[in-house]
C-alpha cells in the first residue's frame, strides 16, 4: 500500500515521494541497497560502510519505534527520481511530545546528493507535517560525528536545542535540534 506525489519545479529534477506502509521483499531489497548506495552516512555515524538488513527492515517494522508508538504514526517514505529510488525519509508524529514530529531519517543515495534534492524533500516533509494537526515544531537527531549533516540542517532553519544521548551502536551522542513550523500552519485542519 501506499500513496506518490510528484514534484517539479525551478528548473530542476522531478521527483516523487511514495509512502511505502508494507513494504514488498522487492521494495525492501530495494531499499537496502540504497542504503547501501550511502556509504559515508554509515562511516561517519556508526564506522561501517553500511547498515544490516535488520536495520532497514525496521524502519518498516515497527522495531525501532519508541514505546508507545505505533506504524500509523510514522510515515516512511521513498524517494524516487524516475523509476530509481534514490532515498528514503522516515517522519514520527507527536514525537516526543503531541506537539512535536520527529524526523528519524532522510537518506540519499550518494550519487544523488549535492543536487539540491535533499533541500527540496525537506520541503516537502515540512508540508506533510504541516497537514498534521496540532504539530508546531520538526524536530531531528544528528549524531555528533557527521558534520555535513549539521551544516545542511542548520542552512534548513534547525537549531540545537542542548538535548544529547548516547545511542547504541552509534560512534558520538546523538543531538538534538528543532525548528518551528510556520505560524499561519498551527491550529491548521
């Protein structure tokens, strides 16, 4: 099951978001190898060139959702440029807080990044999230070790908010940052 949008727009590559809810063994295969199509994400977060299928699987399990949290409440998203999908993004609403929605990924394949297209999925999270009801603020997590990560979501409008964990299996704290939503977008639908 799932639901695409197509963008287009400034000159630039079309792409579509399709949320993947049960994933087909194809789809999965899929999906690991575009993690696998990101090796300097998983060098710099957990010093390994990429993920297990475990880990991918659950993005679409439910295994690594926080207690209480159920798959309806976690949108996970392809992200594809023609027939190729090219990334993945995951969104938790009313994460941790009712009031909050958590951006627990947004992965491109490498081949992919430095176009622009990151900027412009981020855009359309934001506007998925402002559909949401009641959610003021996006917030996301960025492991301490990966600096290109910290630079793109600053230039995105996200701030640290002095939150930091230590997650397993990761080489540095995790860091928290936020960036409110629009104003005219609260109390929306």
């Amino acid at each position: 099951m799932y639901w695409s949008f197509a963008f287009s727009g400034e000159g630039s590559l079309d792409f579509r978001l399709e949320r993947i809810v049960v994933p087909s063994q194809a789809q999965l295969d899929a999906v690991y190898q575009l993690a696998c199509a990101a090796p300097g994400y998983w060098q710099l977060t957990e010093g390994k060139r990429s993920p297990g299928r475990e880990a991918v699987a659950a993005w679409f399990d439910g295994s690594d959702l926080p207690p209480g949290k159920s798959l309806g409440e976690q949108h996970a998203l392809g992200v594809w440029v023609g027939e190729e999908l090219v990334g993945m993004a995951t969104v938790l609403r009313s994460w941790p807080y009712p009031d909050q929605a958590m951006i627990k990924l947004l992965l491109l394949s490498e081949r992919w990044q430095g176009r622009g297209l990151g900027r412009r999925v981020f855009g359309e999270l934001e506007q998925l999230v402002l559909r949401w009801p009641r959610i003021t603020t996006l917030r996301i997590s960025i492991i301490a070790s990966n600096a290109p990560a910290f630079a793109f979501w600053c230039r995105l409008g996200f701030v640290e908010t002095g939150e930091r964990k230590r997650e397993h299996g990761f080489l540095a704290d995790a860091v928290v940052l936020e960036k409110p939503l629009p104003v005219m977008a609260l109390g929306c639908c």
